[in-house]
C-alpha cells in the first residue's frame, strides 16, 4: 500500500484570517512510512499547541501534516511534495486566506522549497537543515524567521545565520534568532522557542489584517 500523507486541521474560532502549517523533521534519506508516534511528528504537537491556544480567537487555523515517508530523499524532495498537497488542501477550504509555515529541521528546509506557492506569506524555520545551494529567490515578498540552537550540532546554526541574510535582499523581512545553550531538539528552553514562534506568527496576522 502506497504511504499517503496526513492533514489535520484545528480551526480558529469564528472565520479564519490566517494559516499556521505546522512541518516535522526527518531524514536525509528514507522511504519507510511515517508514523503518528515518531519523536519528529511528536515534536511538532506543542508548537501546535500554543499557536492554536493563543491564535484560534484572532482568526488563526492551525495545521498539521504527517509526511508520506521520513526523508528528503535527494531531488524527489519528498517532503515539498507532501507540503504543496497540503497547500492545495487548506487553499479550498480556506481560499485567500495567507499561510504560515513553520517547520523544524528537514520540515524548515521544506518550508522553504516551498515558500513561494500562492498563499504563503510567512515562514518559520526551527533549527532547520539548510546548505549552500538552497534557493531563496522564492522567498520575495515573504517574511521569515529563522531560530536556532547555538549548540546545534544536527542542523547548522551559521548556515541558517547566512540563509537570513541573503534572503533579506528579497524577502518582505528576514530575522534570525539565536537560542544561547540550546540544542536540535529543542528541548533545554521550550517555552522560549514557542513564545518566539508563536509570537511572531501571531504578529504576521496582525500586519495582514
């Protein structure tokens, strides 16, 4: 059986005014199922959490998606297929109305694949896994923020440092923030990473509004 991605949507209270998409982390390499139980999928449900509990009265949606299969996998870029389906997903059900991506790791890298796709106008990369040739010409118009543990050793803090720089040539912002002692999992000062991210996506809403 053919592994398909999963969706999940926790509607605002009232009409929605804005999308949070909400990307997991994964492998470089991988082609086995992704589970609902996976620390990477796991990860992800509080960040959830927080955008939906402060948001969900001013008009944000928060979703989720569960990839098909854990990796990258070199040029399939499996992820940013799976992320483009979501957004055809929550364009019909929520038509015109922006996005937010906010992804971790591999999910911040498919965040940013997939940045320039109608709708979105604002992303969030956690820690994510970036390298020297990824793009950000699609990034025009967009604003970004990009978060990262000094003492990362997965992803790589100062590639992410040069990704926001170059792309504040094109982008409608770019900020990068740097969490002191805190390592890829997130793990040493949760409530900082979700304040930070959800803070700003709350405030991306408001400059829309």
């Amino acid at each position: 059986m053919t592994a398909e991605p999963v969706l999940h949507v926790d509607p605002s209270r009232g009409n929605a005014r804005a999308v949070a998409l909400v990307l997991h982390g994964g492998r470089a390499k991988g082609t086995t199922r992704v589970r609902a139980h996976q620390l990477a999928v796991l990860r992800m449900r509080p960040f959830s959490a927080a955008l939906h509990a402060a948001g969900s009265r001013a008009g944000l949606a928060v979703a989720t998606l569960r990839y098909a299969v854990r990796g990258w996998n070199g040029k399939a870029q499996s992820p940013v297929t799976d992320v483009r389906w979501a957004l055809d997903r929550l364009a019909a059900r929520y038509p015109d109305v922006p996005v937010a991506l906010i992804g971790h790791s591999m999910g911040g890298r498919a965040a940013i694949y997939a940045a320039g796709a109608a709708g979105v106008r604002a992303l969030v990369g956690l820690a994510p896994w970036i390298e020297a040739r990824d793009p950000w010409q699609q990034l025009a118009g967009r604003h970004l923020l990009v978060v990262h543990g000094d003492r990362d050793r997965i992803t790589s803090p100062p590639a992410s440092a040069a990704y926001a720089r170059h792309a504040a040539d094109l982008a409608a912002s770019a900020a990068f923030v740097s969490v002191r002692g805190e390592r890829h999992a997130m793990l040493h000062h949760p409530r900082l990473w979700h304040e930070i991210c959800t803070g700003w996506v709350l405030a991306r809403i408001e400059g829309d509004a």
